[in-house]
C-alpha cells in the first residue's frame, strides 16, 4: 500500500495523528522504531541538516526532494512533506507536487506566504493575496496523480491580519480543494478552540518547544479541541543538538567517552540493527554463500538482539 493511501486511513480512523519531526533516515527510522503511524518532514529541519541555513527559505525543491525520496524508500510510515511556498507560482506548485508525490510523499502542504518564506514563528512574514493562494491549492490537486494524496494548505495569516481573518482564510483554501488546514502560530489555548470550531476542514496542529507562540498542550488534549494531526516539527533535531553538546561536553572534560554509554550513546550493534544490516548479511549470503566466521558471528549478535528470523527481505 502507497504511504498516501496509508495516510488517507488514518485520517478516516478515530484518534489523532502524532507525527514528530524528521529529517533523515536514521531520524524517520527511529520514528518508526518508536511505534508513530506517520513522520513529518520539516524544511526547516532538513534545511539545517544539509545546508547548514535557518529556514528564511534559502532551500531549493531538489535539495528536500533528495532527502524525503530516500526517507521514503526506507520506512513504510507515511510522511507529511513541508515544500515551503510549493517554490514559486500555482505552475510551480504542479511540478512539485508530481515531484514529491513520486518520490513517496503521503502528504504535502504549503503556505500562503510570498517567497522567499521564513519560518512560521519568526518575525517578517508577508502572504500572498488570498485569491492567488486558492489558485495555488486547486493547482496543487489538480496535479496529483493519486486522490489519495493529502494536501494540506498552511496559512501565515494569523501573525499578520489577524485570527478572524486566518480562519477566513482557512476556509477559502478548504472550499478550494485543500484536505486539511493548518493554522501557523495560533497563541493560546482559546484561539486554537475559535479556529477548531470555525474551520470546516481536518487541522493540524505544528508545536515547538520553547517557542512563545502556540501553547504545547498534549496531543489528546489538542485532538479533543479538534486537531486531527499534530506534529513536532524539530523534537528530534533539537534534542539531538543537545545531546551532541553534552557528548563533547563530556569529551572535553572526562578526556573519555566511555561514561556516556549505554545511557547517552547506543551501540554499534544498535544503530547497524536499526539500519538493517542483518538483511543486508542475509542477502549477500544468498547470492555468495556462508559468510565468513567473523561475519557470522557479528549477524548473530545482531539477530540475538533484535530478534530476528530467517524470513528477511532487503529494504532496498
């Protein structure tokens, strides 16, 4: 089954959607390790992974589509794909959309900003008129090769014109076509209940620790309010960040590594069993015969701990 049609399910069942940020394989591998039904691709996380740049959209579709194709091929969660401004005009957002969505995209949404955009929570945004943003979402669906692909429409609005006028928005884009909206930077816990009630569409829902915008109340609390999808856009990449610092922190200090494991830092087994290798073994056995002792007993360790069986395939 497509990661769409995966998606479009969980949008059909009761409960909601936690979808933490990722921004690679190791990242979108660990999500779904954890037990999450669905990963969300953050710009600005990937941005940052591979660019080094904060998100005031100096990222070019090739640069996320790379990443998102290869997170694709080696999960079988669903992803939410954030492609910015869908990088240019409603002609843009069409070749995007076919882009992403045959690299293995669920689900794809963009905002109503002028480009180049910036993050949701920083200040300076400016938007594009309303009447071009409905071009843009109607494009977006005419585009897609599959209705199972969700498309979700962010509005900035919020920051900008106001609450009343982001819910007028939002319903605009949801009567364009649009699956799902997303309210960028609501402030409290009252706005989120007004837009929930007022909008006429599913909505997501975006939290970020430390920010001083949108409240992080629980997801089962949100999904009670009336969010269907609720995302963490840079949980992962900003508690790695801080691990890394402590790691070198302890480096630095202790003149050794060794007091961080096993509590800070996983094995060697650990990560090569989270990546497959087991099946990667088991595959050049088949082709080339028994592997060598030494090889053998590295699978074997790998296969003790993780449990796994003979009836491996390659997840390639």
């Amino acid at each position: 089954m497509h990661g769409a049609q995966r998606f479009r399910e969980l949008l059909a069942q009761p409960g909601p959607i936690v979808a933490p940020g990722v921004y690679d394989c190791i990242s979108v591998k660990v999500v779904e390790r954890a037990g999450f039904k669905a990963g969300f691709v953050s710009g600005a996380a990937v941005t940052a992974s591979i660019l080094g740049y904060p998100d005031v959209g100096l990222q070019t579709m090739p640069e996320i589509l790379g990443q998102v194709r290869n997170m694709a091929r080696c999960v079988d969660i669903p992803l939410i794909v954030d492609i910015d401004t869908g990088y240019g005009n409603a002609l843009n957002v069409m070749r995007t959309v076919r882009e992403f969505e045959s690299a293995g995209a669920a689900a794809l949404f963009f905002e109503d900003q002028t480009f180049p955009k910036r993050c949701g929570h920083f200040e300076g945004k400016k938007l594009i008129s309303v009447d071009e943003m409905v071009v843009k979402v109607k494009a977006a669906c005419e585009a897609r090769r599959s209705k199972d692909l969700v498309i979700i429409a962010r509005t900035d609005a919020r920051a900008i014109e106001g609450l009343e006028k982001a819910i007028e928005r939002a319903n605009l884009y949801a009567q364009a076509g649009a699956d799902a909206i997303f309210v960028e930077a609501l402030l409290s816990e009252d706005e989120m209940r007004t837009a929930a009630k007022s909008i006429k569409a599913p909505l997501q829902a975006n939290l970020s620790e430390g920010n001083l915008k949108t409240p992080l109340l629980p997801f089962d609390v949100l999904h009670e309010i009336g969010f269907k999808i609720i995302s963490y856009s840079g949980l992962l990449q900003r508690t790695a960040v801080r691990g890394m610092q402590k790691a070198l922190d302890v480096l630095k200090r202790e003149k050794t590594s060794a007091g961080l494991y096993p509590e800070h830092v996983c094995s060697l087994v650990d990560r090569s069993e989270l990546l497959g290798l087991q099946n990667f073994y088991a595959l050049e056995e088949r082709l080339y015969g028994p592997l060598v002792d030494s090889e053998k007993s590295w699978r074997a360790r790998l296969d003790e701990q993780a449990g796994i069986k003979d009836e491996r395939t390659l997840p390639i």
